[in-house]
C-alpha cells in the first residue's frame, strides 16, 4: 500500500492521517509538537476554568488508536518535484520520500509593530497561561482596562481569527460579573475592519454590537492599526486607546516552510489547491488542507475547525480514488465551504452562528450553549481515541 506523510499535528492533519489510516494507507504523521492542541476550547484558560493540559490530546496516543505512525519532528523543508521532505529530527537532519504527501502544518501569526506587547486567544499554553496570570493580577489590583481585538489580511480574509477573542471577551465580562467587580474594568473591543463578525451575516453582526451596547463593551471598528505600544493600541487615525491588557488575535499568514517550498502559492502563503484539495501541478502526488490550503469561495468563506476535518476526510476518500487508478468521481470541498459556531459566553451559555450558501442563523442558547461546548469537547477528545464512534456533523467548531 502506497505511503503517505501527513506534516502537521493540528485538527485538519490528524482527521487527515485517521482517515487515509481507514483506507489502509501506510501513514506517517510528522509534528513538531507532541500533543495536538484544541483551540476551540483554549478560550476557557484566561478565566481558570480549565486548565492547559486539558486542551492536550497525545499525538502518540491518537497514532496508537488510528493505526499510524508518529513521528516527532520540525518540516525543515518540503521539496515536491523531488517527492521528499527534510526534517530536522533530536538526531539530527532526516530524509523522507512519500508517494502522497497532505501539507497541514498551519500558519503563522500576521506581523504587527509591537505586537509583543500582545496576547493571543489562539496562542500555545505558555502564552495563554501568562494570559491569565496577566489578568488576575489586574484582578487582585482592583480594576483596569482590557483591550480585545483581532487583525485581518489584505491578500486573504479566510484566515480571520474572529470567533475566539469575541469568546474569550464575553468569558471575561462574565467572570467579572461573577466576581462582582465588573464595574472596576473597562473592556475594549477593536478590529481594523468597519464590520466585524460580517461573515456571520450583516443582521448577525449587528446584534453582536448590539449586544455589546447591552454589557457595557466600548468598541473602536473601521480603523487601521499603527502599532501595539506596552500600554495600549495606536491607531492610524491618531487616537490610541489607553490599555492595562491587550488581547489581540492576528489573522494567519502563511507558513515560512510553504513560503520556502517548491509548491504553488497565493499571495499570502497559501497553498494553492484545487476543488478536491490536490496541490495544483502536482499530479494529485501533494494534497493541502486547514490554514496550509488556500481556500476558495464565497466572500464570507472562513478557515474553520470543522473545514479542516472536511477536508482530511475528503483527501482519505480521494487519494483512495487515485490509488485505484480511478481519477473520475472525485470529491470536492467547495459544497461543504460554511460557517459554524458555537460562540460561548460562559456560566451565561453560548449563541450558535451558522452561515451557508442560502442562509445566516443566530440562536442564542442560555446556559445549554456553555454545556453544549463542553460535551463537544468530551466527545472530541474520546472519538480522536477511538473510545466512541464519531458521530457525522459533529466536528471541531
């Protein structure tokens, strides 16, 4: 059976390796890192609620159950037109050839001028950790100012990180309210774009700010950002807003390894695929998905969780296809380009976003939605191990 190297551990990499792993793939799954990381329910560290280890799931453990192979390593440099890829191993430089290859190593963080002085809601656990210890000592002190935002991209929207600062600014109010020192903080929302949460739909946008009105959340929108400073955020149009935390979410560039690559790119870094995620020119040899993928579609297409999913299983059913010599009847990813999301609000509950090609709904679901994500992320966990049977539509928000 033919091989097949997966690079990156992420959501859209490890659905990738299980899938191909059902179809009786030899697979290799190459990550720097050790365990695979759930964003989605990262959002709940700031505010104590959980801690980082339960946002970790052993890449090793999820191989054993999936009947693939593990290999801990950094992609040092992916070379197509010779069907090899250098890794840089704790034993030093390594060699792998591959008959199929699936790039999801993910992106980077867009650059910003001080953007040190910042905190991510998609960071890693050491960063989400000073996050916290950040916040609780302005807790402690009494009162202050946390500023919320997240960044666009000029040379492609899909990689907005949007959901999770929204999430991680209603977690905060509540917990404050929780506290009963709400009134002490002043919350700040800002975003470089004249209407963020858009692609959710114009009307479900606007309730948004309405609901920001409603709790008392300050909000700077339509305005480019000029730098992050250790004490705030200035602006383009000259006004800086005075803040005590800053929380701000860049939108993903593209990964410095693709940049380096021999593989075809978009503007931004990513890499260029077509409707069945095959690697344009590659002779259906390299596949891409996730944030690595440069993803069409409609105005309002987001990189998302469960499109990563989407299309690991889709690469499984087509690479499959092209074993058997059958190049007719593949699967494209275009019809399943949506929106989903369970905004969580936390002890308050959540709201369910969903956008497609007909419609935008918004159901705001009082004290189920906080219990509906954590189910989610029970089942997440236990399915990627095999522990329970994956329910169809039930994936990574």
């Amino acid at each position: 059976m033919e091989k097949v190297l997966v690079l990156g551990g992420g959501i859209g990499g490890v659905e990738s390796a299980i899938a191909l792993a059902d179809k009786g793939f030899n697979v290799e799954l190459i990550s720097d890192k050790p365990n695979l990381w759930i964003y989605p329910i990262s959002i709940w560290i700031p505010t104590g609620l959980i801690e980082p280890q339960e946002c970790e799931l052993p890449l090793e453990q999820i191989a054993k159950r999936n009947n693939f192979k593990f290999t801990r390593a950094r992609v040092k440099k992916i070379l197509s037109k010779e069907g090899k890829v250098i890794l840089e191993t704790d034993n030093g430089q390594e060699e792998r050839t591959y008959d199929r290859l699936v790039v999801a190593i993910g992106g980077v963080k867009k650059k910003h001028k001080g953007l040190e002085y910042t905190f991510s809601t998609c960071g890693g656990k050491e960063e989400l950790l000073q996050l916290r210890e950040r916040y609780n000592s302005l807790i402690e002190r009494g009162g202050g100012t946390i500023a919320f935002g997240f960044g666009g991209h000029p040379q492609d929207p899909t990689g907005v990180r949007g959901g999770p600062v929204f999430e991680v600014l209603f977690n905060i109010h509540y917990h404050l309210k929780k506290l009963g020192i709400r009134d002490k903080f002043r919350l700040v929302f800002f975003a470089p774009m004249p209407k963020p949460g858009k692609r959710l739909g114009e009307k479900n946008a606007d309730k948004v700010f309405d609901f920001f009105k409603k709790i008392g959340v300050d909000y700077k929108v339509g305005v480019k950002i000029k730098e992050f400073q250790p004490d705030g955020i200035l602006f383009e149009d000259g006004e800086k807003i005075e803040s005590d935390l800053t929380i701000f979410t860049p939108a993903v560039d593209g990964h410095p390894v693709l940049k380096e690559s021999d593989l075809p790119l978009n503007p931004a870094g990513f890499v260029k695929i077509d409707q069945y995620c095959a690697v344009e020119g590659t002779d259906y040899r390299v596949w891409a998905v996730g944030d690595s993928a440069a993803v069409e579609g409609p105005e309002w297409r987001a990189k998302q969780g469960h499109l990563a999913e989407v299309m690991g299983r889709i690469v499984g059913r087509n690479i499959e296809r092209i074993a058997k010599g059958q190049t007719q009847g593949l699967e494209s990813y275009l019809p399943h380009i949506h929106i989903v999301c369970l905004m969580d609000m936390g002890p308050w509950g959540g709201i369910f976003f969903a956008r497609t090609h007909k419609r935008a709904v918004m159901i705001p679901l009082p004290k189920v939605g906080h219990w509906l994500k954590k189910l989610w992320a029970w089942y997440y966990k236990n399915s990627k191990l095999r522990k329970i049977p994956r329910i169809p539509g039930f994936d990574a928000p």
